[in-house]
C-alpha cells in the first residue's frame, strides 16, 4: 500500500512544506463503493504522510459513456477531513 502520488513543496517565508496526497482509482463496480474505499485509502494515506490535502481520482474506462457522464468533482467529509474526489 503506496501512495501514487505525494506532492510537496516549500511555503513562502515559514521553511515548512505543504503536502499532498493524490489517489488514483479505475472505477470497478458502483461509482459510490470506488469512492468509499478510495476514500479510506486516500485518508490513510494522509496520515502517513502528514498531508494536508487529499485527492482522490477515479478513472471510469466504460466503453461508450458519454464524456459529460464520467467527469465530475466533489468533495467528500470523514469527519472534518475533506477529500477532493475527481471524476473522469
């Protein structure tokens, strides 16, 4: 279990560093169960690298769907950690 991409960098002015998590998911099943395990996944993540950020991308390879239909963006609560969740 590795994050598939950590994205850090310096902050103006304090010398600490801002970190991100971004998770990526092809879509196998329900958008919502994708989403609800990608979330875990992403949350963890956070934790073990002290991010503050998370990004979740879900990948719908779905022959045929129309493009209008798989992009999308929202944000999903744990608690009061925020995930950015990405539809394409």
């Amino acid at each position: 279990m590795r994050t598939d991409l950590l994205v850090v960098w310096p902050l103006p002015d304090d010398g600490m560093e801002a970190r991100t998590v971004i998770e990526c998911k092809a879509l196998h099943g329900s958008l919502e169960r994708t989403i609800s395990d990608g979330m875990e996944q992403t949350l963890a993540y956070m934790d073990r690298c002290a991010a503050n950020e998370g990004h979740l991308v879900v990948f719908d390879r779905t022959p045929d769907k129309p493009w209008d239909d798989k992009v999308f963006q929202r944000k999903a609560t744990v608690g009061s950690r925020a995930v950015h969740v990405w539809g394409m």
